[in-house]
C-alpha cells in the first residue's frame, strides 16, 4: 500500500529561513514575536512576528506580491534538499491561506484590476506557473486549519494514485486588514502571548511561509517521516468562537488514532492549536482528556512564530517533523503556569527522548477542527 512520506520541508518566518534555522532557535527560546511600530497598521506598537523584508527581497523577483514572495522563498529552500520536479505533471501544487494578497488593499487607488490580482487562484496561479508547473494548482481557505487540512487532501490525492509528488505551501502576511479584523474581536495581546497560562489575554499575529513536500512509497523509509490519518470536521458553532465542551476537536483525534492504528498511549507529544485566548486554550484542553490524552506532553508553538493563521499548520507541522528527527520536543514559549480545567501536561523545557508519533491539531473560526498524525520511520 502507498504511503505519504515527506521528501523535504521549509520555514520562512521572523527567525529565518529554513526548518533547521528556525528549529535551533526554538531550542534556544527565542521568539520571533517582537514590538513594533508599524503605523500603517496601528498607531500603538503592536507584537507581532513579522519576516524580515530583506529575507524576501534577496530571492523573490518582483512582480509578487508579500504573500507570493513567502511562498516563493519557502518553496525554493524545501526544493534545495528535494530531488522532486517542480515543473513535473506528475507534480500538484496546493496552497495554504486565509487571506493571501489581501496586503494589497493597502495600495491606493483600490482598482478592480486590484481585486482580482487579490484573487486567491490568480496568486496560486502564478506561483506554479513560476516555477514551471502546468497543472491547475488547489487552493486550501478553510481559517486556520487550512495548512492541516491542505496536508490531508495531499496524502488523500496521492494515495489515490493522481500524482506523485505534491508540494504543499503555505502562508499569510500581516496587514492593516487581519490586525484590524483580530482587534475587533479584542483577541490580541498587548505584550508576548502566553499560551495554556492563567494569564492568557490573547494572540499574537505572525507572518510566515511553510514548504513541505510530498511523495509515496510502497515502504516506509529509514529516517522519514511520515502521514498515517488524520480528519476534519466543523461543528458551525460560532462565527469566531470554538465549542465550549471540546468534543467536536475530540472526535477529529479520535479518529485519526483509528485511521493510524494508533492508541492515545502511542502519541510521544502533541502540537497543539494554543492560541492563548481564553476559550481556545480551554476547548483543546477538554478534547485532549475526552481523548485520554491528558497527560501526553503538550506545546504551543504560538509564543515563537505568532499565529501566521493559514500557514500555522504548515510551520508547526515542520516543527513536530523536527522534534521526531531530532528526538526532542520544544517548551512551549510564555507559559506561566496552569490555568486549565481540566490541567494538561505542558511542556515547559525541552524534552530529549526517543520519539516516534506525533499529534497536531488546530482549530479556527466557524468551528472547524483538524488533527494529523505524524510518525518516524
């Protein structure tokens, strides 16, 4: 039986460029959520984690826009350690975002020429087109479980035999357009995020590009990562807000342990969504013990990367592929201490063991829900 197994994958975000960069940096506790002072965006200062410009500039062509050019430099650093045809028919390319170009409603005069160029098929378009692919490229918009819900069309796609490889790219820009939107919900946190904690008040946004791309193989290769299940749902509970009980996330985990063959006693440790807003913290909490998974190792990748909404499963997913390689998982950055009912088991300094299974999740707004296994072969 085919199996999705992970040729190679990428990060570009406020800690650099690449998975490895990025890997050590979070070993180390630094974030890349810093003050600034964008007043484009927001009179005050704002903490976001934003891409350096000169990342972008030193390997994108112009013509694209901010959101372009994270895929672009994401796509091109995974392709450096791939030996998989860009240009290939044999090769998809699916994109993972919320809001794609939308940094371009910032230009004045707002056209309907510049509608359209905001369009999110004409952006996947031209990034495929950029590096030499004929097939029409998926686009993946479903909030923030956009980049997990991108992986599992992949793996589902190429299990079926359409394609070969499949590169999955994700990202999303921080704009006067997102920050307003998250500010008006009162989401945001006025300083560093901290996730799982008593003292959680809200996100931090972030901005960044994940690369990873796919393949099959009849076996399973030494050293490599693989999908084994996941599931989606979306229980339409709310326009922003997630269920209170956590038993819609809690079916999506228990169903990916069935697809894998796995039990909760199998999941070395868990990357969770852990925006650090009240009842998204709370939510994941109650599925992870509906799911027996209370006492599993937990983090929120949150405090270092910033929420980077459609790219978050893209990112974090590389990070869990890291923490497999490498045998350690990271603290989850800006946790203070418990502030859950039921408590979870977080992460507060490195842990270094043999690891083979790791569980993502992410939530979003409208009440979707995702989760996805990875496993070390």
């Amino acid at each position: 039986m085919k199996k999705t197994v992970v040729d190679s994958f990428s990060i570009v975000s406020a800690l650099g460029v690449g998975a490895d960069t990025a890997f050590e940096h979070l070993l180390k506790g630094v974030s890349g959520v810093q003050e600034h002072h964008r007043p484009e965006i927001d009179a005050a200062p704002i903490w976001v984690s934003a891409v350096n410009n000169e990342i972008l500039e030193s390997v994108s062509p112009e013509g694209f826009s901010r959101y372009e050019k994270l895929l672009i430099t994401s796509i091109l650093d995974a392709h450096k350690n791939s030996s998989v045809n860009l240009s290939s028919d044999e090769t998809l390319f699916v994109f993972s975002t919320t809001k794609g170009s939308i940094e371009l409603l910032d230009t004045e005069p707002v056209t309907p020429e510049l509608i359209a160029r905001i369009n999110l098929f004409h952006s996947a378009s031209l990034v495929a087109k950029h590096f030499g692919n004929k097939n029409q490229p998926v686009v993946i918009s479903n909030a923030c479980i956009s980049g997990v819900v991108a992986l599992l069309y992949a793996k589902r796609i190429l299990e079926s035999g359409q394609y070969k490889n499949i590169v999955v790219a994700g990202a999303d820009t921080i704009s006067k357009f997102v920050y307003s939107g998250f500010q008006s919900f009162q989401a945001l946190s006025p300083g560093p995020c901290h996730p799982f904690s008593e003292s959680r008040n809200g996100i931090n946004l972030g901005e960044a590009g994940a690369t990873i791309i796919l393949t099959t193989a009849e076996e399973s290769q030494s050293d490599s990562i693989s999908i084994e299940a996941g599931s989606i749902s979306n229980d339409s509970n709310h326009i922003s807000g997630p269920s209170r009980s956590g038993e819609e996330l809690s079916i999506v985990i228990d169903k990916a342990l069935s697809g894998s063959g796995l039990t909760a006693g199998d999941i070395d440790f868990i990357s969770s969504h852990g925006t650090a807003t009240p009842y998204n913290d709370e939510m994941e909490a109650k599925a992870f013990y509906l799911s027996g998974l209370q006492t599993t190792p937990v983090n929120s990748l949150k405090g270092y990367f910033g929420h980077t909404l459609g790219a978050a499963g893209l990112v974090e997913s590389a990070i869990c592929m890291m923490s497999l390689l490498k045998n350690v998982a990271v603290a989850s950055k800006g946790y203070e201490g418990p502030g859950l009912k039921p408590a979870l088991n977080i992460i507060e300094e490195p842990v270094y063991k043999n690891m083979k299974h790791c569980l993502k999740t992410a939530s979003g707004f409208g009440g979707c829900n995702a989760a996805i296994i990875f496993s070390k072969n």
